[in-house]
C-alpha cells in the first residue's frame, strides 16, 4: 500500500509541475495579449464566460463549481497582468457582496467596499472603479428596489451577473443561544430567516442594520447580541458559529449584476435587460409584451417599480429581462418594436448568463 500512495504522489508531483509550467505559459501570453491590445480593457466578460462554460463540460472528477473557481482564479491572476482593476461594493468586509466580486473577477481585482448600494454606484460612475456590484434579486425575498431605481438614472451599463448561493449563519461570542437578547442583520437576511427565528428565538429583538458585515461588527462588541451572516464575515470579526444554514429556504440564492461601462459582445449564451413605461389605459402593458412573442424571444422576468417622476403617461415602470443578445436578429427586431410602442425604453446592457 505504502509503494502504490507513494508512485500516486510521485504521479501527482509530475502533473504539478506540469501545471505550473502551463499557468505561466498562460499568463506570458496574456502579458502579451496585453501589450498588443495598447490599454484596451482587460476584462471581456463574454471571453471569460465562454472559457468557463468550456471548462465545466470537461469537469468530471472535480464538481462543475470547484473547477470553474480553479479556473476563475488563473483568469484573475492572468488579466491583473494586463490591468489593475477596481470593483465597489457594499461593504464593509465580509458582506455577500463582497463574496459576489470574488466569485466572479478572482483574488487578482482591488475589492472597494462603501458604506452603501448609492456609493457603489457612484464610485464607478467618477471612474474610482471600473466596476461596480450590486445585489438586484433573491430567490426568496424577490428583487432589491433601490439598485433597480437606480439602474433608471445611472449611465453605467449591465456587464454580467453573478448568482451567489447565500448561506445565513447565527454568529455570536456567546457560547449558547438562550444567551442572545438581540439579533443583527441586514432585513432581507432576517426575512429569509423568519421561520428559523420564530422557532429557535421567538422572543428575542430583531434590528436591521446596513449589511450583514455591520451586524457581525456589532455583535462583535455587544454582550447579549448575535448576527446573522455569512461564514466569511464571522471569521472577520471573530465570532463564533452557533447556528449554520438557518435560512428558510435551502435553495437561497441572490443575483448580483456587475455594472460598468463595457459593452459584452454575444457570447452565445446571454441575457438582456431593460426598463420600460406603458401607457396608463387598460392592454397597455399586453400591447408591450407583444412584440417579445411575436419575434420568439423569450421573457425570463418582469418586476413593476413605481416611476420617481410621474408623468399623465406613465406611473410605474417595469424592468424586464428576455433570453438573448441584443445584438442577435431576433432580439433586435423585438427591441425596435419596443421602441416604437413604449413612452420610455431604456437598455441596461446585454451580459453573459452566469456560469456556476
């Protein structure tokens, strides 16, 4: 047994040397691929996201997620050789959000945490990033209203999207449950709880605060309190694990959108989003839909907003995401029908579907 572990580590050794000496083959030619392109930017999300689709159907041994994450990671390091890139997000250390930048840019990108989904946005709009992250969707507690309002009024363009599995942990430096009189969190981090709650601590208070980051800081310095948060931000600020995966529904997961001023090219697999007004008369909303189903394209979601500024046309706008590049015939042709029917359209961007 001991000769057949130790050939396997020989075995292995081998391919590690093979694979480091192929890493930096990788990353001599994106030096290279660097200097050809003259300050041209470095981050193509639909060429990273074909390479990552490539490389899940090759997983086997290894699940889809892990391999995609090895491989996340030598994009990173490669494309920091091309151009140190900057990405806000809703800080502080420790947030999902914050799990959100590195799942999808890698450990290579400098992550810039702000107080606020409204700072984030602004920070990539004066250009002290290059992208911005931040949370539109959960599966549970349905859509984000302040990034969509924002995304109305800001120049910058949906450039790809991350979906993140959230996992909700009670961290404390209490030892024991039955000592937490108070429980921190963001409020869609305690609404996905609620059941959890209701059960386990029925009469303890619940105090929504900025992020689940600012509820690990405070229950960090308060005696008697906990947080509910991501692992990551429990290491952070050195509380313990009384409870994990406390949210309600296994399945919880939050899309995040990148947003900066690159516009993706197709990369055959994509999605676009839109915001749209209808006119306030009855079939109006039909009359919009309409040109999606005349020209297949295929409509995978549609929130209402109330409009900020309200016009005798139009109160409430409605963001839409459909399959498809707006550049693919068509979706196009869907768009431009749009155009000509909707008091308001705007395209947020078209982006690669996220790859797992």
């Amino acid at each position: 047994m001991s000769d057949d572990l130790e050939k396997l580590r020989r075995e292995i050794d081998r391919l590690d040397e093979e694979l480091a000496a192929l890493i930096e083959r990788r990353a001599a030619q994106a030096k290279k691929i660097g200097e050809l392109k003259a300050g041209a930017a470095a981050y193509r999300p639909e060429r990273e996201s074909q390479i990552l689709a490539k490389v899940v159907k090759q997983a086997q041994v290894l699940a889809p997620e892990r391999m995609t994450a090895v491989f996340r990671e030598i994009i990173s390091a490669c494309r920091g050789l091309e151009e140190a890139i900057r990405v806000s997000y809703l800080g502080p250390e420790g947030t999902f959000s914050e799990q959100a930048v590195r799942k999808h840019f890698g450990g290579a990108v400098e992550a810039l945490a702000v107080p606020s989904v409204d700072e984030a946005f602004r920070r990539c709009e004066s250009g002290a990033a290059q992208f911005a992250v931040v949370p539109a969707e959960n599966s549970t507690e349905g859509v984000v209203g302040r990034t969509l309002d924002l995304l109305v009024t800001t120049p910058l363009r949906v450039c790809g999207e991350i979906e993140l599995r959230v996992q909700q942990n009670l961290l404390s430096r209490e030892k024991e449950m039955r000592s937490i009189k108070r429980v921190y969190s963001h409020a869609q981090s305690l609404a996905q709880c609620n059941g959890w709650l209701a059960q386990n601590l029925p009469n303890v208070e619940r105090v929504p605060v900025a992020s689940n980051a600012e509820a690990a800081q405070r229950a960090a310095q308060e005696p008697g309190t906990a947080a509910i948060a991501g692992q990551a931000a429990g290491e952070r600020y050195g509380l313990a694990m009384l409870a994990r995966s406390i949210e309600d529904d296994p399945n919880n997961t939050t899309r995040f959108l990148v947003l900066g001023k690159a516009d993706p090219a197709p990369s055959g697999r994509d999605r676009t989003s839109l915001v749209m007004s209808a006119e306030n008369k009855p079939g109006a909303v039909h009359a919009l839909l309409t040109p999606l189903a005349a020209h297949g394209v295929s409509m995978s979601r549609i929130e209402s907003r109330p409009a900020r500024a309200r016009t005798a046309l139009w109160e409430y706008l409605f963001f839409i995401d459909v399959e498809g590049h707006q550049q693919d015939k068509h979706v196009a042709a869907a768009l431009a029908a749009l155009r000509s029917k909707a008091p308001y359209l705007k395209i947020l961007g078209s982006y690669p579907v996220a790859v797992s």
